[in-house]
C-alpha cells in the first residue's frame, strides 16, 4: 500500500460504530499470581493459561496448533515476573504525562510498549489490571466509547514505559491519525504494540486497516483477545481457531501467540504480565 493510501484507509479507522460493551464489575481477587496458585488445578490452569484451557474443548487429533508453545513460562517464571509490576519501595509505577502529539511525548530512555485498538475494547482496563499492583497509578476506563482522548504514558520504575492510546472506529478523536499513526511510525523506543481485539466480535474492519498499518510499518505486535469472561467456550474457541489461522496466514509482524484475557477475572493477566517483562528484557529467560 501507498504512504497515501495507507492514511486513506488509516482515515477510516475514524469512521465504524462500535458494538457497545456491557458495563463491567469490579473484581478484586487474583490480582496477585499467589492466590492464583491456591486455586485447584483446573481453575488455576484456567486463569493462568487460557489458551491451555480452551484446548480442552478439542478432540486430541484436532490440538495441534492452538496452544501455540511459543510463549511457555512456568509458573515460578509467572512469579518473577510479577515484582516488574509491584510498586514499593524505590520501584515507582506512575502516570508522566500525555499527549496529541509525538513531539510532546515525554523523552523517556526505557523500551516502550503501546496498545491500541477498537475504541471500547478495553485498552485501559487491561492496563488497570497490569497495574493493579500499584494501587497509586489511576488508569481512566469508561463503558462510552472514545473515552481515552490522548496517548497516555505510565512509567514502570526503570524497567520500561506503557502507553495507553486512543481507540480508533467509533468516537476517535479527531486528530487521531496523525497521533497514532505518527508515534507508530516514529517513536524509536517503541518496542512491541498490543493490538486488542474484543472475543465477542472479533476482528472487525477497522481492525484489519490497523493490522494493515502495523504490516506497513514493520512493527512487531501481539495480538490480545479481550473480555474472554464474555463469551461462550464455544465461541471463544471459535474466535481463536480463527485469529491464529489469520495471524498464520496473512501477516508477518504479528507474534504467532494470541493473548486471550479478562480484566474482570484477571484470566490471562498473570501471563501477559511475565510477557511484557520478557520482551523488555526485564526477566532472565533461564527457567522460561
Ligand atoms: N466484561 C468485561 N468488560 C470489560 C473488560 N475490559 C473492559 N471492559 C469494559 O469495556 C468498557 C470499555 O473499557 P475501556 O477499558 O475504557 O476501553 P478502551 O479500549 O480503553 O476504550 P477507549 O478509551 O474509548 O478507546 C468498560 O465498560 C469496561 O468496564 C473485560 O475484560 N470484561
Ligand atoms: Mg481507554
């Protein structure tokens, strides 16, 4: 695709509704990966592996390739992975600043990792539950679409910097293009883009315009499925029988593990959490 054909398409990523989401309770248990292990097995493996526990759903011949061990930790590495998130002592997880435009983004040394997606498909509460550890650090969420307005940057003491973005489709802000596409394609540091889809709906038109940009770009980006606690076994085995074989056959930035996870239940947290130190070079990969 053209440079000018890519912001026609990306200009679209204005334009779709979004299906709007149900409003969401509090969950306040298994934050921590601890309480996760005193669960019994099966709801443990369920929290802590979602993708395991879904490929129960299919007959032994047909397993192959849903559980994708590209990405395995153990549970001991799930642990360590977990101080990167905790705040205390000199280790501040805070909120820096935020911006419409890359060149006020703050000038920050560490790696860098983004999520974006679908206004409404829960970027920033699953930047709360990240961050459900640091209990000072306020991350905004709201069941209107179009709520985050601005690229948001959290430090995460010396390890690393997240940014909370804008949704693109319905209610993006006005200026979006060109803060969002600008900082993908500019912002150095910039180390890894979750890009979120909603399990209910799937990938959606104006996913696949953001797919298309990050393909453009070159970028390495994950794919997350979110609000897994909504949906049926079925339809979420659905769901990702079809992502992974997208992901398999029609991109080449995309890591080939998709992330299913709620905010609500913390299913998928934990893993992410020990993803996210991994990739910033904030684990040590022995024991992975
Ligand atoms: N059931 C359920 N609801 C969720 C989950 N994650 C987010 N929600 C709800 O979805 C709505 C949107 O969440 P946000 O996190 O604000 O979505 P966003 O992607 O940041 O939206 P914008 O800032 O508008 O782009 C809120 O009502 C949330 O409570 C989830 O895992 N499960
Ligand atoms: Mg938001």
């Amino acid at each position: 695709m053209t440079a000018r054909g890519l912001r026609r398409a990306a200009s679209r990523l204005l334009e779709r509704p979004a299906v709007p989401g149900r409003v969401s309770r509090a969950c306040s248990a298994f934050r921590t990966f601890a309480e996760v292990l005193r669960l019994p097995q099966r709801q443990m493996t369920k929290l802590a592996f979602p993708l395991r526990e879904l490929e129960r759903q299919l007959t032994p011949d047909s397993r192959v390739g849903l559980h994708v061990k590209t990405f395995d930790p153990s549970l001991e590495a799930i642990s360590r992975a977990e101080s990167v998130f905790t705040a205390g002592g000199r280790h501040r997880i805070e909120y820096v600043s935020s911006a419409v435009r890359l060149d006020h983004a703050p000038d920050l040394p560490h790696p860098e990792v983004c999520f974006i997606g679908r206004s409404n498909v829960g970027k920033s509460s699953l930047i709360k539950a990240l961050f459900s550890l640091a209990p000072d650090v306020e991350v905004r969420v709201s069941k209107k679409p179009g709520h985050t307005k601005k690229m948001n940057f959290f430090k995460v003491g010396k390890y690393f910097t997240l940014v909370d973005m804008p949704g693109y489709g319905y209610r993006a802000p006005e200026d979006f293009v060109d803060m969002v596409e600008t900082y993908l394609k500019e912002r150095r540091n910039l180390m890894r883009t979750f890009l979120l889809v909603d399990s209910v709906v799937g990938i959606q038109k104006t996913d696949n315009i953001a797919i298309g940009m990050c393909e453009e770009f070159a970028l390495p980006y994950v794919m997350v499925l979110t609000k897994i606690d909504k949906s049926s076994k079925g339809h979420l085995l659905k769901q990702v029988l079809q992502i992974q074989k997208f992901v398999e056959s029609e991109t080449q930035g995309c890591f080939p593990q998709l992330f299913p996870v709620s905010s609500v239940t913390y299913s998928g947290i934990h893993l992410l959490r020990c993803f996210i130190a991994n990739i910033t070079g904030n684990l040590k990969t022995d024991g992975l």
